[in-house]
C-alpha cells in the first residue's frame, strides 16, 4: 500500500511538472473510488479517478485487467467508466430481481343456483267443506306435507289462489275464494312457514276447469258434484335447493 501511494504520487508529480494541474483532469461525472485495497488508477486527493484532457484514466503499474475489473467505483468496478471494453459487461449491470409470478388467476364464481316452481293444485273439497273456508281435518294433513316440502328448500315465496265454481254471486265467489287462500296462508305460517313468504290471491269463479261440460240443467247435487275441479286452491312453492 505504501508503495502504491508513492507511486500515485509520482504520478500526479510528473502531471504536475509537464503543465497540468489535477483539475484538469477531474472532469464532469467524476469517477470516486470507495475501495479502500489497490486501485490501478491514479487518484486525486479526494478519491476520484485522474483523467486525461480526452476523458482517458491514468492508469498506475499495479493495472491489470483483473484489478480494473475488481476495484470499486460505488457498487460497480472502477474499470466500468475507464475500460469498459475490457471489464466484463455483466460486472458493469446491476442485478435485476425477476417479478414475482403473476398471481393465479381466481376461479370463476358458481353459478347461482336458479330457482325452480312447483305447482300443486289442490282440491277446495278436500280443504274445506262446500261452501266454507274453515279448513277440514284432511285439508290441514295436505298443508302439512305441503309445509314440509317448502321446509326443504332455501323458500323464496308460495302463492296461494283460491278458486271457486259458478254457484253464487261473483263477488260472494270472489270473497269466499280470498277467505280460502288466507285460511291457507295462516294454517302455513302456523307450521312455521315465515308469513312474509307467503302471497294469497283469489280468483273467484273467473278461472274455471271444466269449461262448458257441467250444464246449469242437471239437478243442484249433481251440478256441485260435476263442478268439483272448478273449487280448487292452487298452491306454487318457488325456492333453490
């Protein structure tokens, strides 16, 4: 090391003495040594690189390719700005980490699930004696089946729509149709269906089934008995499962 600083001296002594002063040779970006070992460049008293008028670097007699190429200038060897063309160019590149691995994309959502209908029609006979809306016996057995099977799906709404036949006034078959549907809907929010789920509607006698094939000629019992399709509640449990 001793030797090294006597020589560098030497060096800037002999600049010194042919008419150059040691600013000429420090030009813009200038080149500041870190490495604290042997450096083959000749260096001005505040560690950076001696240049030439033409930007060269002066080099010392301990330069070599290998000390070029191993001496520091900050993170890279000084021999990158004064002999790039002999320092290997990959000592002269910082090191760029790969990007990380674009995340996996996320798997498509499910499906909702779409809500299916179903329809039960049920016989006004069997739920309530003719001409009334108190439910029988029979009637509530239906309704319990009927709250079990909307029990074992994710419910959105049942419809209950009361039917009648033609017998009677309308608005006496239209509010007995209504009394018949809510006569329902309460028996079911009993059995724990939520009452919010449940809509009533009631048709009186405007949506007959059996069309034209009961004459209003045939004996009273016989018309009901040919009418009976007409009296009807038709229940839809609409839900997911």
């Amino acid at each position: 090391m001793i030797k090294s600083t006597r020589k560098q001296k030497f060096v800037l002594a002999a600049i010194a003495a042919i008419g150059f002063s040691a600013s000429a040779f420090a030009q813009t970006g200038d080149i500041v040594v870190t490495d604290k070992g042997v450096v083959p460049y000749a260096l001005s008293p505040n560690n950076t690189v001696v240049r030439s008028g033409s930007g060269l670097c002066w080099r010392t007699g301990y330069w070599s390719p290998a000390a070029a190429g191993t001496a520091l200038a900050g993170e890279f060897p000084v021999g990158c700005a004064c002999d790039a063309d002999i320092v290997p160019k990959e000592k002269c590149v910082k090191e760029v980490s790969a990007p990380p691995p674009a995340p996996a994309p996320a798997p498509a959502p499910a499906p909702a699930p779409v809500p299916t209908a179903e329809k039960v029609k049920l016989s006004a006979d069997t739920l309530f004696d003719f001409d009334k809306a108190v439910l029988k016996p029979e009637g509530r057995t239906k309704l319990d089946e009927l709250a079990a099977q909307a029990k074992g799906v994710k419910l959105e709404v049942i419809l209950a729509v009361g039917h009648t036949d033609r017998i009677g006034t309308d608005s006496y078959n239209q509010a007995l149709s209504e009394r018949r549907a809510a006569a329902v809907k309460t028996y079911l929010v009993s059995q724990g269906i939520e009452a919010n789920r449940i809509y009533t509607e009631g048709k009186g006698e405007r949506q007959p089934v059996t069309g034209t094939t009961c004459s209003d000629r045939l004996p009273r019992a016989k018309l009901i008995e040919c009418l009976q399709p007409d009296r009807r509640v038709e229940i839809e449990v609409i839900g997911t499962r």
